[in-house]
C-alpha cells in the first residue's frame, strides 16, 4: 500500500487505530515479552499472548526460568489475565524435538558444542510462530526484543 501523507500513522505505523491492529505476542514468561504484551495491551492494541510449550509437561511445572515450560507459562498466562487479553499455549513439543533437539544431540555426540537457541529461532519461533500469526490475522508479531 503506498502511503498517503494525510494518512495518520498508529506507533506501529499501521494506518488503522491501535483497537484494529491485532499483534501476536510471543510469551516467554520472562519481563522483556511480557513488558512488551502490557505495553502494547495499555496502547489499545489487539494483543493475543501466545507461548511455545517447547518440551516437559510436568517436571518443569515448579521450575522458574525452564524457557517455553513450567512456571513460566503460567506466569505469561498470569499477564494477559491480568492486562485483560487472550493467552494461547500452542503445543510445539514435538516440532521442537524435530527441528531442534534430534539435530543438537547428533553434532552433541559428534563432539560439536551446539546452540540450540539459534535453531530454535531460525526454525520454530521465527518460521512457524510467524504462521501462527498470520493463522491469528495478526498484522504483526512482537516478541521481548522485536516488533
């Protein structure tokens, strides 16, 4: 769309009002992304939290800081409950498991000193949640450190 210079922007620079732009926001459970999620909730934005249960449906529950399991997603539900919009938990365990883990114990066993972190961006929170987004006709996604 080609901007019009009469046309007003929102602070996402979307030339709708904050209430008509919806944004996904990727959970963690940690203060960046839910800083981000309230913020943009307190803006008047369409805010849908969503989070990754990455791995471990139970023995992670009373870990804090165990990314994408346990007490974290409770904590990142806690927030959209809190600030008055949806929370999702989206089960990417065994998308996780094939796109991350199988190939982090291979080179592990090789003798490598695999990043799983990387993978886990390049190929499920930035690939696959994007998708998720748009399933969610979200116009954009935010995450503790990109919008």
């Amino acid at each position: 769309m080609a901007l019009d210079q009469d046309l007003e922007l929102n602070s996402l620079g979307f030339a709708k009002p904050p209430s008509e732009t919806r944004v996904v926001v990727a959970m963690s459970g940690g203060v960046d992304s839910s800083v981000v999620a309230a913020y943009l909730a307190d803006q008047g934005y369409d805010v849908v939290g969503v989070t990754l249960q990455l791995y471990d449906h139970g023995a992670a529950l009373a870990k804090k800081g165990a990314c994408c399991a346990g007490i974290d997603i409770h904590d990142a539900r806690r927030v959209a409950e809190e600030r008055g919009f949806p929370h999702y938990v989206l089960d990417y365990e065994n998308i996780f498991k094939d796109a991350v883990i199988d190939e982090f114990a291979d080179s592990y066993l090789a003798g490598a000193t695999p990043v799983p972190c990387i993978r886990c961006n390049e190929r499920v929170k930035f690939k696959d949640l994007l998708e998720t987004a748009k399933d969610l006709e979200a116009d954009c996604m935010a995450t503790g450190h990109y919008i």
